[in-house]
C-alpha cells in the first residue's frame, strides 16, 4: 500500500532527502535498489515517486537504474483542496508552500550546491590525476614560488625586527583594550561579510518553474498558471531571477488529488537516458529490472534468444560485467559449431 503523505523538508542532519520518479509497477525495484545501492533510509513510495534518505553522493545516486529522474525534496503535503474554494484562496495556498517555511527552501539550495561543489571538485582532481607530468610541473612552480616569497618575507621581517622590539611593550600597554574591541570589531565585520555573500549569492541564481497538474486541480489551474504563482513568490522571497532558457536552478512541482510535491532536479539528463543505449527500444528500467529478476551471478551464461534490440542484455551486461551475456545471433553460431564439430 502506498504511503500516505507526510510534510518533509531537507531531510535529517545525517543525510538529505530524495525522491525519484519511476514507472507504474517499478516502486518496490526502486525501493529495493536505493536500500542495497545507497543504504537509504526512511524509504516510502507513493504511485510513480519513491522517497529516502541517503548521504550517497552523486557518483553512487548516478548509478541508480530502475528510476526515471532523481530529485532533491523541498516540500512534501496534501493536496490542496479545489472544490468549493476561490482561486484567490488556491493562489494564497499555493504561495504558502514558499512564504511559510522559507528556510526549507535554503537549506534544500545549500544542500543542491554542495553536492555540485563536491562532485565538480572531484572532477577536478580526476583531470588532474589523468595528467601527471603538468601536475608536477604545476607542483614545482608553486613550492619555487612560495620559496621565493618566504624568503623576501624573511628579508623585511629583519630589518624591522629592531624598531619592532623597542614598540611592543608600550604598544600592548596603551592598545590592549583596543585591540580586544578590534578583534570584536572585525568578528562582527566577517559576519556582516558572509551573509552578504550568501544573500548576494542567493539573489544572483536564476530559476524556472516545471509544473506538472493531474486530477481536479489540472481542471481549475492549468500548469502555466501554477508556475507563474510560485515564479512570482520566489522572486518575491528570494529575489530569484526568471529564466525560462537556461537557468541556474529548475524548480519542479507536481500538484494531484494525492498529493503536493515539490523539488529540484539533480541531474539536468534523466538517469534512464542511457549513453550506452544507442537505439531506442524497450524502456532501459524496465530491461533493468527484468535483468535483475534472472538473479545474475559472475560467470553465468545470460540467454536472450528473442532479443529485438538486445536491451535486456545491454543492462544486464553493463550491470553484471563478469557474466556472458548472448542473444540469439550468438547461440545460433554457438549451436552451428558444436553441431559441426559433433558431426565431423
């Protein structure tokens, strides 16, 4: 039975919360998937969305295969009730979901920008591992540099060294309650400083609405018109900026009679587009979860002999890369040449 809605923000402390989208019949595949993969917790599915909480970071939520697209869960509740109630008190309803729990929302953004910092600071030091010789030569140039700059700081450091010597007593003397009002000064100063740079920050992220409506709700508000409402509220709030070609943040929304979901997209390209796949034919979570069925172990023979396009067996192969995986071309070579070799 499906779960019932609860209101959920980020997630706990120990890890953040997720959802992913899933074809109708794949929620308990996913279910096991992010347990075994990802060691999720508080794991609940409604119809199509499977929710967790993981502190996997994206490389490992990468690797899910039986889910349509990840996202990172903002706000989960009720539906909103339409029948007998005016548009203006749907729209108030709707601006709620940002007005009345704003720091859900930051926390959710600090939490997508994280792991973006991490997985593109791993990228970095992959490319620098892929190149040694430049990065020696970059190694070398940093320690001559910092060799060089030591040794001018030395060089000024003694010809003050006198004069200093002669100052300090009468300095501490006659300064020590401005320095502790100083360093009070300039604490509250950094403060000041950092969250500017975070509000700077925040203001400076451009964003577009993704609306999806079913049921009643679909009937009284098209989808337009519920993401030009919350578009409207986040700039409002946040001092977001729209961009509907390329912007830095895609908000996604998902209203029903069940229902109310909103989140970001971690990955801008669904995790069922496969770069491996490239012909289209049986969905690849599907050809997934039916490859997971067979129970695969290392070294087994996996057998397809009507196997169209072989999407089964790409999963199965690409999941499982010590079994040997033969469609129907293969075991048509592989009975002609043991039925010739038994013949001759």
């Amino acid at each position: 039975m499906a779960a019932v809605p609860r209101d959920a923000g980020s997630g706990p402390a120990a890890g953040a919360r997720f959802f992913c989208t899933a074809g109708r019949g794949l929620e308990p595949f996913l279910m096991r998937e992010v347990r075994a993969r990802l060691a999720a917790t508080q794991v609940e599915y409604i119809s199509g969305k499977v929710f967790f909480t993981t502190c996997s970071n994206l490389n490992m939520l990468k690797k899910l295969k039986s889910a349509e697209r990840l996202f990172l869960l903002i706000k989960k509740q009720f539906p909103f009730t339409v029948s007998s109630v005016s548009k203006g008190k749907i729209y108030n309803e709707m601006q709620r979901l940002i007005n009345d729990d704003p720091e859900s929302w930051l926390n959710a953004i600090s939490i997508w920008k994280n792991l973006l910092d991490v997985d593109a600071k791993k990228e970095k030091l992959s490319q620098r591992d892929a190149n040694p010789l430049k990065r020696n030569v970059e190694e070398n140039d940093i320690i001559l540099a910092k060799k060089l700059k030591t040794e001018q700081m030395e060089e000024i450091q003694e010809n003050r060294e006198c004069q200093l010597e002669k100052q300090i007593e009468e300095e501490i003397l006659e300064q020590g309650d401005f320095i502790t009002e100083r360093e009070q000064f300039q604490e509250e100063f950094e403060s000041d400083v950092a969250k500017a740079a975070a509000a700077r920050n925040q203001s400076d992220l451009t964003f577009r609405v993704s609306c999806r409506c079913s049921g009643a709700i679909a009937k009284a508000f098209p989808a337009q018109e519920v993401g030009r409402v919350i578009g409207i509220a986040l700039m409002k709030q946040f001092g977001w900026k729209a961009d509907l070609r390329n912007p830095n943040l895609e908000i996604f929304i998902h209203l029903n009679d069940i229902y109310s979901v909103v989140g970001i997209p971690v990955f801008r390209v669904p995790l069922a587009s496969r770069a491996y796949i490239r012909t289209a034919g049986l969905r690849s979570t599907i050809a997934w979860a039916m490859a997971s069925l067979a129970e695969i172990k290392a070294g087994a023979f996996v057998l397809d002999p009507m196997c169209g396009l072989g999407t089964i067996l790409l999963e199965a192969a690409k999941e499982w890369p010590n079994c040997h995986c033969l469609q129907k071309v293969s075991i048509l070579l592989f009975l002609t040449f043991h039925l010739g070799k038994s013949l001759s």
